[in-house]
C-alpha cells in the first residue's frame, strides 16, 4: 500500500506549515513557489489592479492585438456580440475614450480616410451606391420628406456644436438587416451618439425583438 505524502511548506509570515497548493506560484522562489501562502498575499486594491492591467497592456500590446484578430476570425459574431455587450455595459466610459481618441487623432484618422477613399474608389462608390439605394428602395411615397430633412439638419448642428462627428443618424430597424428591414421614415430614424451607431452596425437591438 503506497502513502502519498503532501508536500508542505513554512509560510514566512504566519510561520504556518501549508501545502504546496495553497501557494501562488513564482519561478525563482524556494520550491517554484511565493514566500507567503495565499492567505497572507494582500488583495490589491482596484487602483492596483487598474495600473497594473494598464501597464501589462502597454508592454504586450503586440500580444493581445494577435490574440484579439485570432479570437476573431475564429468567431466573427461572437466577438462583435461580445463586443457590443460590453460598449453597451461601459458606455458613458467608450463614448469618453471615444471622443478623446477622436479629438487627439482627428488629423491622422482624416488623412487615413482619405488615402483609403483615393486608394480604394471602387470599394468607396459602391458602398455610398448600395447605401443611397437602400433608402430609396425603403423610403415609402408617403413618407415625410420634410421631417426627415430636420432630423438630418439637427444632426448636422450637434456635430457643429460638438466640434467633430459626436452623432449619427441611425434607423431604428435597419434597412439591410438579416432579420427584418426597416423603412427610411421619420419614425425610424433617432439621432444616436456615433460610437453607439458603430456598434449595433446592422443589427437589430435585443429590446426590439
């Protein structure tokens, strides 16, 4: 009959004897293992961890980039779910980080749109074709022609008086979604903040179905 022997060790602050188990791991330490058994280890705080997860992404930037676009093309809908769940969780603190991005990059993210516009003209006519399309094709004879203008007009004197593009116009139910396809009528539109409109993309929210 064989004994299996739990291999111990003396914590250096409660001069306890724990088993391995019961120690966080560290390479260089005496057994692989931390001074201090779990128990001692003091809990950082959430500024703690906040500067530490900060810090950590500064220095694996590289990394995480990799592991996110390999999480990606794995799942494609599951990340951009994913996603959306946590803009919309977050969303006072995305909508500010936003804006600040924006504001610090509004030169370089103007000469990046334009040198995709120049390189790609193709992608960039069809796009607007397929787009202006779609809301003719669901704009109804009976819509408001008049009401859709304002609605358009006060986005435009939002963004004005935000200093760069804060707001779009969203359609409620969008017109090329896979489930269902909405009209372009003024009962379908809302001026939403830009970085919310980016996130729902063509899909419809979970509280209208």
């Amino acid at each position: 009959m064989s004994m299996v022997i739990d291999l111990v060790k003396i914590c250096n602050k409660c001069k306890i004897a724990k088993p391995f188990v019961e120690y966080h791991k560290q390479p260089h330490g005496k057994f692989g293992l931390r001074g201090r058994c779990i128990s001692c280890v003091p809990k950082p705080t959430k500024e703690q961890s906040c500067l530490y997860a900060k810090k950590y992404a500064e220095k694996n930037r590289e990394k995480i980039r990799k592991k996110a676009r390999e999480k990606y093309r794995a799942n494609p809908d599951k990340a951009n779910q994913a996603t959306m769940v946590s803009r919309r969780k977050h969303y006072d603190a995305y909508l500010e980080y936003s804006r600040a991005y924006e504001k610090a990059n509004k030169e370089a993210r103007l000469i990046k749109s334009r040198n995709y516009a120049k390189n790609n003209p193709e992608k960039v006519a069809v796009i607007a074709m397929y787009r202006r399309a779609a809301e003719k094709q669901r704009k109804p004879l009976w819509a408001n022609t008049e009401q859709i203008k304002k609605i358009y007009l006060e986005r435009d004197r939002l963004n004005k008086e935000a200093g760069h593009i804060a707001y779009h116009v969203d359609h409620i139910i969008p017109l090329l979604a896979k489930e269902a396809s909405g009209l372009h009528v003024p009962e379908n539109l809302q001026i939403v903040p830009a970085s919310y409109n980016v996130s729902k993309r063509n899909k419809i929210m979970e509280e209208l179905r």
